[in-house]
C-alpha cells in the first residue's frame, strides 16, 4: 500500500499523506504452473519476469502488512517483515497482536542489507516496488526468488494472496479453508443484516486541518468488504469518480455533505483532527451522523480496511457491527 521511501522523515509523512491513495500496482502474476502436490519447482509468471521457487520456503520476508497476514493466517511467521501499519503507528495491528513476536522488524532504511541478513528463501513485495524503487528491487531479487504483488490492481484481493500462499506452501487445502472461514464470518453479518442490502456508506480519512482523504470507486480494493455486505458507495462521492475516474482523491473540509450515506467509516489523524471534523459544518447533518450510524476506527483499522487480509477482515467486522447495525435498521 504504502511506498518505502529513502529517508525516515520522508517516508513517515509518505506513509501517512498516501494511506488512502494507494499506488498502482505494476506487476501481476498468473497462476502457478505447478500442482503443489507433486513438489517441484513452481513457477509465478510476474510483470517483472518469471520467478521460480524450488520447494517448499522456510524462510520467508514479508514486504507489506498483506502479506504478513496472509503467512500469519497459514501459521507461518516471517523471518523478517517491513509492516506499513506499524511504521505508521508505532505498533503491530491489533489483528496480529504478538503473532510476530521473534521475527524482525525491518526499517525502510538499509532494506536490502537487512533482507540479505535474514537469508531468507522467498521474498514477496508489494506490486508497485518494481517501479517506485527498482534498484532496491533489482537488489532483493538477487537474494531471493521475489515475487512483486499478485494482480496488477490497486489493491490485491486478499483471496489472491491466500490462493498464491497455499501454492507456494503446498497447502491448497489450508488456503480453501482460510477462504472459505473468512467468506462465512461475511456471510454470517450479511444474514445478520440484511438491512444493509443497497444501504450507502463514505469512508474517510482527515489527515489534515483543511483535507480529508476519499475513497469513491467501487472496485477499489478497499470497497470490498462493503460490497461483499450489499452496500454502495455514497452518490456524491460516486458522482465525482464517475465524472474523472480518480478513485481517490482529497476534499476540502468544507465539502463534508458529500459524505453523505447511511454508514460512515473515518479515521482523524489525532484526537485533535478528530474533534476539529465534528465541529464542521454540515457533519452534524449528515444522516449517518444522526443515526449513530459512524465507525471511528484507528489508523491501523483504516488500514486494514484499506488492504484487506483474512486476519484484518474478521477484526474489522466486529468493530464495525454496532455503525453496520445502526445503517441497517
């Protein structure tokens, strides 16, 4: 999601101005060309050439907070991760809580030498580093077999991920058991609440005294969980995209009606930003705000939402349910 960037200083303030406007993924990868049952080499054709994996990996570096749940979620903890959520927070997200104790935290600075010290046997980075930073990747694909994201879009479906996993793990079975735990936990709040059916939402992000972040395309990967419930993007906020197909984008504060939806989901920057958007005007109005019908999430919870993982998305139901409950009835 987030790009690393050369300086500490630069990629903080990266990190936090670009959390809702995720870069565009540069690499895909089609299916593996070998069945995981017969245990030899698998093949990932990616944008950036094919990679070849020999057996099963032992030591694996996550790059990017979908991975690490993703190998979290079979079991497997990384050697070493570099996690945006906790570069941005100064924790671990609250869905992996210890699970990563014992691995080592890398630092976007120095990244190649410290990958080279965890010797690891498979690297997986996110989809946009072949193009933000192609010597760092040059570098780490030199190490290991690297394979950079999985589809090419914005944001990986988390599905995608699992699938690819049980593949390079010789466990598609645990992966159809992951998909298949996660789509219940879905389906389940769905039946739940069947209210939500056609109900709209807004979700947001106030980085600043005088913007807030946008997401308005309804193929955003950060849709998903929202689509999966039936619901549909807040009209204004669908309108703008329609007219210049920008699936994110910023506001000014004082464009807060277009938020206008049954469901609002928005995280401030600090208490401080927080308290300066329920003060502005038109917030009070808007018809989530009347029906207590807000999720006011952490940074860590928006961004989860934001890339979604079979660990974030479970956490992030129950802390939604009480607003999902309000913009159902």
């Amino acid at each position: 999601m987030l790009r690393f960037m050369k300086s500490t200083t630069k990629t903080v303030l990266a990190l936090v101005a670009g959390l809702l406007a995720v870069v565009l993924a540069v690499s895909a990868c089609s299916a593996p060309e070998e069945e995981q049952s017969a245990g030899g080499p698998i093949q990932v054709n990616t944008a950036q050439g094919p990679v070849t994996i020999n057996g099963t990996p032992k030591r694996i570096v996550t790059l990017g907070a979908q991975w690490i749940d993703t190998a979290l979620a079979f079991g497997v903890k990384p050697v070493a991760y570099l996690d945006n959520i906790q570069i941005l927070t100064g924790s671990p997200s609250p869905w992996t809580k210890d699970q990563l104790d014992g691995s080592t935290a890398l630092d976007p600075e120095n990244l190649v030498a410290q990958i080279a010290k965890a010797e690891p046997d498979l690297i997986l980075a996110e989809g946009y580093m072949p193009k933000s930073q192609p010597e760092n990747f040059a570098k780490i694909s030199k190490i290991a077999p690297t394979i950079p994201g999985v589809t090419g879009q914005q944001v990986d479906p988390w599905q995608d991920l699992v699938s690819l996993m049980g593949t390079l793990l010789r466990e598609d079975g645990k992966a159809k058991e992951i998909t298949a735990g996660v789509n219940k936990q879905i389906a389940d709040v769905k039946q739940e609440l069947p209210g939500l059916a056609g109900k709209t939402y807004a979700m947001a992000y106030m980085y600043s005294t005088d913007q807030i972040q946008v997401m308005a395309d309804p193929n955003d990967g950060a849709a998903y969980l929202f689509n999966e419930l039936g619901m549909k993007i807040a009209p204004k906020l669908l309108a703008q995209y329609e007219k210049t197909k920008n699936p994110r984008f910023p506001i000014s504060t004082e464009n807060v009606p277009m938020l206008e939806g049954d469901l609002l989901a928005v995280t401030a920057n600090s208490p401080a930003l927080k308290d300066a958007l329920h003060k502005l005007p038109g917030y009070s109005s808007l018809t989530s705000v009347q029906n207590g019908a807000v999720s006011e999430l952490s940074v860590a919870d928006i961004s989860g939402l934001n890339q979604p993982t079979p660990l974030s998305i479970p956490y992030l139901l129950d802390e939604m349910k009480p607003a999902l409950t309000k913009a159902a009835n």
